[in-house]
C-alpha cells in the first residue's frame, strides 16, 4: 500500500478482495479497508440490494477457538456499509448509526459466508440484514445495520 492517494493506488488491494473492475473507481481512492484486508473479507457479489462476500475462521478466532463475534459484526459492518454506499451514489456517503446481532451457532474452522440484503433503501437512510453461514448453509449469527446517508463535504 501507499500514502499516495491517486485513483487506481489500490488496485491490486480491490482486486484481490473481489471488487469488479466497474467499481474501481469509487474505490480506488482508499481502497476496501485495512480491516478488511485484515480480516480476509472477499467480495462475490456487489449490489445496494445485495452483497455477498466470505471470512475465513483462521485468523479471526476468540481465545475459545471459535469465530470472534466481533468478527461477525466486522463482517456484517462491511456488507451494509458497502451496499449502503452504493446506494447512497455519487457526491454522497454512508455512516453507520446502528448495527447489531444475534450470534446463533459457533464455528472453528473453515470459510463463513456473509450475505447482506436491503430492507430499507430511502433517501437518507438505508438499513440492511446479513446473514452469516458456514459452509453447509447453516445459519451461523443475523445482524442489521442502518447507515445515513450525507451528502459528501464539498
């Protein structure tokens, strides 16, 4: 990574997370986030209305050797916030003003798929359901996050 914020400075960064190439340019400023990077997250799918994207176990685990729930919600985050920034478009941004969740069943090993879908698209808010599972399909933990959309500082 560099300090030097052209757009296309984190290409490499979007590419390895998943971001289609058509998205590059809204994120090639800043990037997906170190935390993201962090924390393995790889996109699948992008959309306002849904976005799919995996988190390996491996590396994000509590003292138990389980998913931290921290990382259930860092994934969650991401997703809403994400698709909330689409849907806010151009010259506008998203802001997190609520996320919760509900932790439903643990898991030790393996990949996590996070799925996010729209429930709300209005004009200054957005609110979004992600659902987490393992690789069998079962329900791991159910977050929502409601982000408000700004204009951006001009």
């Amino acid at each position: 990574m560099t300090d030097n914020f052209t757009p296309g400075a984190f290409a490499e960064e979007l590419a390895a997370a998943g971001i289609p190439d058509h998205m590059h340019g809204w994120l090639g400023r800043f990037g997906v986030g170190a935390l993201v990077v962090k924390m393995g997250i790889h996109f699948l799918e992008m959309s306002p209305e849904r976005t799919v994207a995996t988190m390996p176990v491996e590396g994000n685990t509590q003292v138990a050797g389980i998913l931290h729930g921290g990382a259930h919600v860092v994934l969650a985050e991401t997703l809403g916030s994400f698709s909330a920034g689409m849907h806010a478009g151009p010259g506008r941004h998203a802001v997190g003003i609520e996320v919760s969740a509900t932790h439903h069943r643990s898991i030790a090993k393996g990949m996590v798929t996070g799925t996010c879908t729209a429930i709300h698209l209005g004009r200054t808010l957005a609110t979004h359901e992600i659902v987490m599972t393992d690789a069998h399909g079962r329900r791991l933990s159910t977050a929502r996050i409601t982000n408000m959309l700004r204009d951006d500082a001009g």
